[in-house]
C-alpha cells in the first residue's frame, strides 16, 4: 500500500510537504512560512491536498501543474470548487502548450510566479512526456534571503524521476535530452522532487546498464531501506542525479559506451527504449 502519511522537508526559507496520492504519485505543498501561504503541485486528490493545508496551517493560493495527464491535472477542478465553498480563489498554473483543466494562468521558460513573500518560482519548458509539460524551479526571493545559500527546488513532474526518465509520449529524445540539460545545469544542491515513486525500479534499470557504478549501488540500498519503512525517496538532488541517473549520465563514457554512441540524444533514446524492453522481462 502507498504511504498514507505526508513528509516534511523544510529549507531554510519555504517548507515543502510531500503529499502521496494515487498508488504511486506525489502532491506537494510549497509553503511561505511568513504569510502561510502555499502553492500545490499536481493535486490529483483534492481532499488529500485540502487536509495536507489544514494540518499545516496555511492557505493554498497556486495550483501548479506540470501536465495535463490525468494522474497530475485531474483534481484541478475539484480542487478549485471546493477552494470556492471556503471562499478562497485560487491561481490556476500550467504549460500554455498543454490542455490544463481550470488553467487561469498558461506558462512558459523563464515566466516568474510569486508565492508568499518569500519563495520565487521559476518556469522551465521541458517538454516530451507531454508538448506543454513545464517543470517548476523554486527559489527563496533574494530580498527575504538575507543569509543567503538557501537551496533550491525543482519540480519535475514525469520528466525526470529520481534515477529515471519519463516516456517520450509526445516528443523526441533530442527534446528529452534538452530538458534534461536543462534540470542538469541547476545548481547541485537543488532538491528534486518528480512526480512519482518509481525509485526502486529506476535504480534497478540504472545498475543493470551501469553495473561498475559504486555511487549507484549505494543508492540502490538507501532507496530499499527507505521504502522498507515506507519513507519517500524524494528529494533527491541534482548531484545525486548526475552521478547514478542513466538519462542524465548520457554524457558519460560508461553510458555511451553501453548505449553505443557518443551522440548524448541517441544515447538518450537508447537507454529509454533499452529500459522498456528491461521492464518487459525483468
């Protein structure tokens, strides 16, 4: 059973709150600790989302969706009905190449959008998995960080997961490749959050294409002993996904070597479809 339970993970400038919904998705809150107020990510179940606020306190103000498949868009409406029954309006966010339900506010690179006081999001196109999907890069606003260093955050939705790579469902691998060039370049430190629990099988593909990796075959046992207590295997960071993530290594000799070609787009599409003949089997 999926964890029934919701997670904290706090920066220093914004808390975010992992939401399980589904069999195996995630919501997220992303909460402005100052004006307590929040935006939610992909809220498929509305109640789930609604009680994950009430418990912390906060007002949900953004719904940012990545995409418009169901298992992600498919509580927006509900979501924002039952916002309108407590009186609250809400900003309803999505790629503005995808058909979003409820959309209020279609997005596109590098469009900002304010959350609180504190927290700045930062829209990154990364479309494949769907034409419009847009991923989310969160960032505390400078003014209010005044210490500085504080860490990012980046949504991916299903373009990448922690160890993996969404289905090319409406795009190319040159596109794929593109928006994982893009989530590669982010800092580092930067928290990743994607839209689905799908670690354990990504690590396993991962070791299998990669076998010589000792990076990968510690993170093979961290995520075991995690869902093993039924803890979530997000955040990973961006420095985790370099070093154990095929999709994103497709730069590496390890990977080219295995997917024979040193082209990083063709090596992409190797690895992609190599790993759903892999899942067929294994």
């Amino acid at each position: 059973e999926f964890d029934q339970m919701t997670t904290v993970q706090t920066a220093l400038l914004f808390k975010i709150v992992i939401v399980p919904l589904l069999r195996d998705n995630y919501g997220y809150l992303i909460i402005c600790p100052k004006t307590k107020e929040c935006a939610v990510i992909d809220p498929v179940e509305p109640q789930k989302i609604i009680a994950a606020a009430e418990k912390e306190d906060v007002k949900i103000t953004h719904i940012l969706t990545t995409h418009d498949h169901w298992d992600h868009a498919g509580g927006n409406l509900k979501l924002i009905a039952m916002l309108k029954k407590l009186g609250q309006s809400v900003v309803c966010v999505g790629g503005k190449n995808d058909k979003i339900p409820g959309m209020t506010m279609g997005v596109k690179e590098d469009d900002m959008i304010k959350i609180g006081e504190s927290i700045v999001v930062r829209v990154l196109d990364t479309p494949c998995h769907t034409q419009g999907h847009v991923s989310f890069y969160c960032i505390p606003d400078t003014k209010a960080d005044e210490k500085g260093g504080t860490k990012g955050a980046v949504f991916t939705g299903d373009t990448m997961f922690v160890g993996g790579c969404g289905n090319f469902n409406s795009g190319t691998s040159t596109q794929m490749y593109a928006a994982f060039k893009k989530l590669g370049n982010l800092p580092k430190n930067t928290l990743v959050y994607c839209g689905h629990e799908y670690t354990q099988r990504n690590l396993a593909y991962a070791s299998y294409a990669e076998p010589d990796n000792k990076e990968l075959q510690a993170r093979v046992k961290w995520a075991a002993d995690r869902r093993k207590i039924g803890i979530p295997t997000v955040p990973s960071t961006i420095k985790d996904e370099w070093e154990t993530n095929p999709f994103l290594r497709v730069t590496f000799p390890s990977i080219q070597k295995y997917a024979g070609t040193s082209d990083p787009a063709k090596a992409l599409k190797f690895v992609r479809s190599d790993k759903d003949k892999w899942g067929r089997t294994h």
